[in-house]
C-alpha cells in the first residue's frame, strides 16, 4: 500500500503527466499520515500550483496550516529567480574586475529568462526545504510537476555540482598563476608594505568567492544525497491506465533510473469500475491491457490502483476521504 511506503520514508516525491491526479494523491497521502500522528509538510513544485485550488485557500511560498498535523506551501519560481539571480550576480562581481560588471549585468538580464533558469531555482529551493525542513517535519511530500521537468529537475543535482566544481577548479588555476606571477615579480623591498598587503586582500577575497561556491556545492550535493538514499526518499509516479500515460511511465523510469533515483510505487488513478455498466466496464478491460503492458515493464515495481469517482475531488473532506483508501 502507498500508505505503508509514506510510513517509512521521510521524503516523498509525486510525479507524472499533467491532469492524472499528482495534486490529488499527494494531499491524500499528506492527510493521511497527519491523521496518523505525523509532522507532514506539502510541497507544490509545479509553478501552475493547485493546491490552493484543491484546498480552495491562498497557499504561498511560507508553510501554512492546512490541519492538524499538515502544513503546505507552494515554492515560487518567480521570486526564487530573481533570489537566485541576485546571488549569482554578486559572486560574479566579485570574481570579475569592476570593468567587467556591466557586461555581467547584461548577461544576467538576458539569462532570468534562459531555458533551465526556473528549474535550477526551483531545485534550489528543493534542496533548501529537504535540509531544513527534516528538523520540523516527520515526512516532507513533494507534489511535482509534470514528468519531463520533473525528471530534467531530478537530474539537475548533478550538473550543478559539475558546474560549480569547474568554477572552483578554474579558481584553483587561477590562485596558483597569481602566486607563480607574484613570485616572479617579487621585490623584496616592497613585499611587506605594497605586495604582501595586496596578498592578504586577494586571499580574503578568493576565500570568500569559494565560501559562496563551496556552499552552492554542497546545497546541490546534500539533495543529491537525499534524493538518492531509498531508506529516505522514495518517488512515486501517478498514472491513468492509458496508452500514453503507461509508455510515458516506462520512460520516467528509466529516466529516475539513470540519475540512480529508484522508483518505488505507482499509483494507478482513475481506474474506471466494473460494476458500473456496460460501458465502463468495456473501458475497464481496455485499461487492461494498459496495465499488462505496465506490468510487463516494470514488473517489480508495486503498484495501486485508486477508482475513478464520480465528482472532482475538492476541498479538504473531499481528499480527506480519498485519503482512507490509501
Ligand atoms: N480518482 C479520481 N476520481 C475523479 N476525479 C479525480 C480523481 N483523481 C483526481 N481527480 C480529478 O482530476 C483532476 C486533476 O487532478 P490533479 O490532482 O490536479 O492532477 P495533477 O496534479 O496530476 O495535474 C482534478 O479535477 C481532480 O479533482
Ligand atoms: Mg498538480
């Protein structure tokens, strides 16, 4: 059962295509460990957030109360890129001479908007939430958006840390040529008063770029960590028994796969019933043979089917009730 998973885990991460219940089992799973006794937080990472919509309240990027037990917050892309762009244009400043910063002003400008700019904001903030979050919370639940970005988010780790780490390596080069050239140029009359000074003033300023370096490092290193570690973390994919939900499924996994995140559950939403006439059960048995493909794939992957209601699901009662078939 999903509810036994959520029991022993610390981080849950729901992903899938859009529309196939994400929101929805995510708050269920939520509520139902907060009426377990558990510390829960809900985290939307989808920047068209919903679960304002689905408790039907404004939900912002601090946690609110949605219960006893369970607080929600939706992290927000927009001002989490203009937090990150402001970091990562003061640590260019001080890397660069001073001639250099309108150029690194109009660069900034243009990358706000840059492919990947929102998605490396938003795993920032990711990583933020899993480290501090873990002191106040028993189970933080994170509500993703739609598969390729959560998968592109998922894989991000890694390319943070080869991006800083070349940053910091080319520091390192950098340190070591300024060393050889102020050797070279040493004039031991001056050393104490004009090079030695200006020696001390550089290496407070090296340290500090890598101080900023060396934190971003290890942000994007320690969510790797959790992410990766399946005693902690476990990612659950929510699916509808359709042709392309299931094939895309099969890709999401191997995706997760790759970047070593296993996948530990899947929840089958909307299964239609078969004691609902005759057209229901018809679409029934066609889901089927979805579920034959899906199993074939991924047959050691555990999996539960939730059924299709007749009313959307809104409001707390309403997921509230969902929550008790988990
Ligand atoms: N089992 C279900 N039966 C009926 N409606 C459902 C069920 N699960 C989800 N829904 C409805 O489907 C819609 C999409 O669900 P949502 O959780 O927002 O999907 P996602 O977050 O994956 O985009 C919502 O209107 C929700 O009420
Ligand atoms: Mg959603």
């Amino acid at each position: 059962m999903l509810l036994d998973l959520a029991r022993s885990k610390k981080i849950l991460f729901f992903g899938g295509k859009g529309g196939v219940g994400k929101t929805t089992v995510s708050a269920a799973t939520a509520i139902a460990r907060a009426n377990e006794g558990a510390r829960v937080l809900l985290v939307s990472t989808d920047p068209a957030h919903n679960l304002g919509h689905l408790f039907d309240r404004s939900i912002g990027a601090k946690p609110v109360k949605i219960m006893a037990g369970l607080d929600a917050l939706e992290l927000d892309p927009a001002s989490t890129v203009e937090a990150h762009m402001r970091e990562v244009s003061g640590a260019l400043h001080q890397l660069m001479p001073v001639n250099q910063h309108g150029e690194i002003d109009k660069h900034i400008a243009l990358s706000r908007d840059a492919p990947g700019m929102q998605e490396a904001a938003i795993l920032e903030r990711i990583a933020e939430v899993v480290e501090t979050g873990l002191e106040d919370y028993d189970l933080i639940i994170f509500d993703t958006a739609p598969s390729g970005h959560t998968a592109r988010l998922m894989v991000l780790p890694e390319m943070m840390s080869a991006w800083t780490e070349g940053l910091i390596k080319q520091r390192e080069k950098a340190d070591r040529f300024a060393e050889i050239v102020r050797d070279l140029g040493r004039d031991s009359s001056m050393e104490d008063k004009t090079i030695g000074g200006a020696g001390r003033n550089e290496q407070e300023r090296e340290s500090k770029i890598r101080q900023i370096l060396l934190r971003r490092r290890r942000k994007f290193a320690h969510l790797r960590d959790a992410l990766s570690d399946g005693e902690r973390t476990s990612f659950v994919i929510v699916l509808a028994a359709e042709r392309l939900p299931v094939l895309e499924t099969i890709e999401l996994n191997s995706l997760l796969e790759s970047a070593g995140i296993s996948v530990d559950y899947l929840v089958v939403n909307k299964r239609s019933p078969n004691d609902s006439g005759e057209f229901l059960s018809e679409r029934r048995a066609q889901e089927d043979l979805h579920m034959q493909t899906l199993q074939q794939a991924l047959p050691e992957i555990p999996h539960q089917d939730l059924l299709l209601m007749a009313h959307d699901i809104v409001g707390l009662e309403a997921v509230e009730r969902l929550s008790k078939k988990l």
